[in-house]
C-alpha cells in the first residue's frame, strides 16, 4: 500500500487537515462548480497547505470523473495536498473488482481513496438493506481491494454518533472491520449534525479506548457547533479533521476550514500548515467565496472583514492602550485586519485610531477631534453611517482640521451652479432620464446634458462630460456599486434615503456617503465626495 501524506507541514503524516469542499461543500444550495472552478479551488487549497483535498465523486458525477481526469492529465500539480477520491463500497453480493463504482475510484488514479459506509444499524437494514454481517463485509472487501491496488484508504463511517447511541456494538464492528481490512483513519461522522461538543468528546474517547483506531471527525452545522464539535473531537484524541471552505455544505453547512484551521493553530498552537501559510487564510477564504459566487461573510470567525472590527468607544480606548486588549490574537496571524469603526456610538478614542488608519492626525489636534466627534454623532443622529463609508469619513476630519486650523478643507474639483434630471417616457415605452449640470471648474463655467438608464446614472454621466476636459485623471475613475437604503424617521415625519457609492481606478476602491429626502440630491452628495477623495491622492 503506497501511504500518501501531506508534504510540507511540519506535523506531517500525524495530523491530517482533510478538505471537502469539492464534494461535500458542493453541496449547499446555490454553488454549482465548473470542472475549471474545481481546478481552482484545488490550487488554492494547495497553496494554502491543506493535507487532503477530496475532488468529488468519480464516476457518479460527470464533471467530477472529469476533473480527476485532466488532474491526472496535468492540470493539477500539488505541492502540498493529496488528492482523494470519495465513494461508496462495493454493492451487495457484488465483488469489488466487478463493481463499476469501484473501478471508477481506481481509474481516478487518485493516491487516496475515501469510503462511505453506513454505521447506524438503522441505516444498514432500512436503506441498504441489507444485514449488518453483509454491510461490514462490504466494507472489509472493499478497503481490502483498494489497498491491494496501491491506495491509501480513510472510512467516513456515515450517521456513526446516532448509530453509536443507538447501538454501539454495530457501529463499532463497522469501524473494525475497516481498520483490519487496512483502512488508515476511520472518520466518525456526525451526518445530521445535531451533536453538541460534550457528547462528541465523550464518544471519540470513548471510541478511540474501545478500539485502538486512528479517528478522524466529520461534522455539520445544524447546531451551529460544527467547529465547536471538530476542536472537541480533536482535544479527544482525533488526528484527522474534515472541514469545508467557508463551511459550505449542505443544509447548515459544514465544519469551516478557516474557524477550524485557525483555532488548531492559534488557540492549541498545532502547526497543521506549512510554515507562514496561516496568513493565508484571509486571503484564501475570500478567493474560494468569490469562486463559489457566494459574498464572504463579513461577521466569519478569523477571515471576516467584521472580525476584527470594534464599533464601540470603550473598545477603542482600550485597543489605543493595547490593540490585544480587545482581539483575541493579532489579526495579522490569520491575514486579517483591525478595523475601528465610526458611528453614534464612537467616542474620541475610536475617531483618533480611525484617523490614524486614514492617514489623518486627530490626536494632534484635540479641538479638530473634539468637533468631529461632535459633528458624527450629529450627523449619524439624521440617518448618515460612516461605518462603510471611509472616504467621505476622512474628508469629514479634513474639514473640521481645516476650519479648526482656518484654512481651505478638502472640497471637490468643480463648484456647483446647478443640475437638473428629468424622466421622459417614451411613446416606445422605453424610460430614460436626462441630466444638466452647470458647474464651475478651473475658472471656466461648463455646461453638459448626458441620457442615463435612471437618474443618478444621467447624472454620473453629465457631469463626467463637464469635467473630463479639465480633469484628465477622471477616465481612471468608475463607479463599481451604488446603493440605496430607505430609512424611516423615528418621529415618523418622514423618510430620508442614504446612498453609499464605491468608486473604484487602478490602484483602489473607496466608498462615499450621502443623505437627503431626495434619492437624487443624496446620490450628487456620495458622488461629489468620490471625486473629492480622488482628487486628494492626485
């Protein structure tokens, strides 16, 4: 039997950090990988140091037979994961070298194979049906036959903590017969995923003394515990954890690779990857998001853009203390970064570390810091939020430095004379808006109309033609997100609608703000404000 391990991680063959996004996480409603996404994921896996990367199931599913095939043509080149071929075992009465299925795994020329098996006698007699002698021999033949061809075997024992409760003895003779058969890891799964921490530690000890196994640990979401369960399992004695990227998976999801991964490394201090690669983490994390199409999930344990991200004052006063006063480790470790954020809520403490983040000296000047706290608060108290809005923040403390200092604030490169947007519905029925603008910039007074597919578009559009004669770096500049948000006064005297722009050129992107009772006027202010910010690193 060849005995494939991970390469290049310093605990080598005696942890492994098993990936299945490609198969189990393939599962969650809404992702559907191409044979090109699969290569993808795979070579971000690798790159990030993962020990096992499972592509899917060869010969049930076409692009993943596919995706094994141009792997093993060369399209794949690990560095440092094996990959794995997840299947079933033989069918009943059938012999592993005459099963189409088993055949399809061996065909993968994968180095390693994963079984499924049912270990819930339940399972055996109503959906296999088949008796549990039969199921165990299924199991025993075919981790037999795959490792007389050269393949490193693991065992997913499928529903094993519901089948453990409900009979130990039948569980445990399928995870023995297994291991005899020569299967490296027998990987106890919580299939439903409604195991809680205790109950999971309790069983993979009571397991790992009953048998003498290596065990891994394959756990869902439907608690919320999947990663709470996976730490569990292997503070139990568990050497092989499952996970899936971002915890895609079906229903819930499954055990997230990143919460995973970060906690055996910052919290138990194990060294499940290669050396420096933790820093990856973030990074990684939002390139499989991206390749899923799914958007990251800003509040995500460890990679999150929120976590570690501190709104409150109180917070901040700490952090400009110590920034470890309040984050459970250095952002840094995993490739994240500390964020202060600005609201209603921040005091002098969270203006002063958010300038020092925007290149702006607060705490230079204590009347500047003293009048912008009090001006955001005022302003967050009408609907404005600067928690997204970071360009239109510092310009916010560039004003009030300059009218503190008494000289010219940061102000955008043409002055306003007026502008206009009309609706004109057509006979055809097509809908289009018209904008005017009369602007004054470089002592020039400039008129421009431009049609838009809405208002704010027309608008975006007229004014770029007034101005782009005399601003030559604004064909740089576009707008890549524009959005709206209704919010309803609480005296009940009204609506007022905040716009967030993000803007975008070569080297950045920035997000701008502005509020008004009129969609329109409250887009011009975000708009006004992106070219403000632009015009500052010109």
């Amino acid at each position: 039997m060849t005995r494939t391990a991970p390469a290049g991680t310093p605990l080598g063959d005696d942890f492994h950090l098993y990936d299945t996004t490609l198969r189990d996480g393939a599962q969650r409603e809404g992702i559907s990988y191409s044979v090109a996404d699969k290569l993808a994921v795979a070579r971000h896996l690798d790159e990030l140091g993962v020990g096992f990367i499972e592509g899917g199931w060869p010969g049930a599913m076409p692009k993943d037979t596919e995706f094994f095939a141009r792997a093993a043509a060369g399209e794949l080149k690990l560095e440092h994961a094996a990959l794995v071929a997840f299947g079933s075992t033989r069918r009943a009465g059938v012999d592993p070298a005459d099963d189409p299925q088993v055949r399809a795994l061996l065909d993968s020329q994968a180095p390693v194979v994963t079984l499924v098996a049912k270990s819930d006698v339940r399972h055996i007699e109503r959906a296999l049906r088949v008796d549990v002698d039969e199921a165990c021999a299924m199991v025993a033949d075919t981790v037999k036959f795959l490792a007389g061809e050269g393949r490193r075997v693991f065992l997913d024992a499928e529903h094993f903590f519901d089948g453990y409760a409900h009979d130990p003895d039948t569980a445990l003779r399928v995870l023995d017969a297994a291991g005899t058969a020569g299967a490296d890891v027998v990987v106890l799964c919580d299939t439903n995923g409604g195991q809680l921490p205790l109950g999971i530690a309790e069983t993979v000890r009571d397991v790992a003394e009953r048998t003498g196994l290596r065990l891994g640990i394959h756990c869902q979401d439907d608690t919320s515990c999947a990663v709470a369960n996976s730490i569990a399992a292997v503070q139990a004695g568990a050497t092989h954890v499952q996970c899936t990227a971002n915890g895609y998976g079906e229903r819930a999801g499954n055990a997230d690779l990143f919460a995973v991964t970060g906690n055996l490394v910052a919290k138990l201090g194990m060294n499940v990857l290669p050396e420096g690669r933790a820093a990856e983490l973030t990074r990684v994390s939002h390139a499989l998001a991206e390749i899923a199409n799914i958007a990251p999930d800003t509040h995500q344990a460890y990679v999150g853009s929120s976590a570690f991200a501190h709104k409150a004052g109180l917070h901040a006063s700490a952090i400009k203390v110590d920034p470890l006063l309040y984050n459970h480790l250095d952002p840094a470790t995993v490739g994240n970064d500390m964020r202060v954020l600005v609201t209603e809520m921040a005091g002098k403490a969270s203006l002063e570390l958010k300038g020092a983040e925007l290149g702006v000296d607060l705490a230079g000047n204590p009347k500047a810091l003293s009048a912008t706290v009090d001006k955001v608060k005022d302003l967050e108290a009408g609907g404005w939020s600067f928690e997204a809005a970071d360009a239109s923040l510092e310009l916010l403390m560039r004003r009030e430095i300059a009218d503190t200092d008494g000289v010219e604030a940061a102000t955008p490169p043409f002055t306003l004379e007026s502008y206009r947007v009309v609706l004109d519905h057509r006979v055809d029925g097509e809908v289009v808006s018209e904008a005017t603008v009369k602007v004054h910039v470089a002592g020039e007074r400039v008129i421009a109309t431009a049609e838009g597919n809405g208002p704010v578009n027309a608008l975006d559009a007229a004014l770029r033609t007034a101005l782009r004669p005399h601003l030559p770096w604004l064909d740089e500049m576009s707008l890549s997100d524009y959005k709206v948000r209704i919010l309803v006064n609480r005296q009940g005297t009204g609506a007022v609608t905040r716009v967030l722009v993000e803007s975008s050129d070569r080297e950045r992107e920035w997000t701008t703000v502005g509020v008004h009772e009129n969609i329109v006027e409250a887009s011009w202010l975000a708009l006004c404000d992106a070219l403000a910010h632009k015009a500052l690193r010109v």
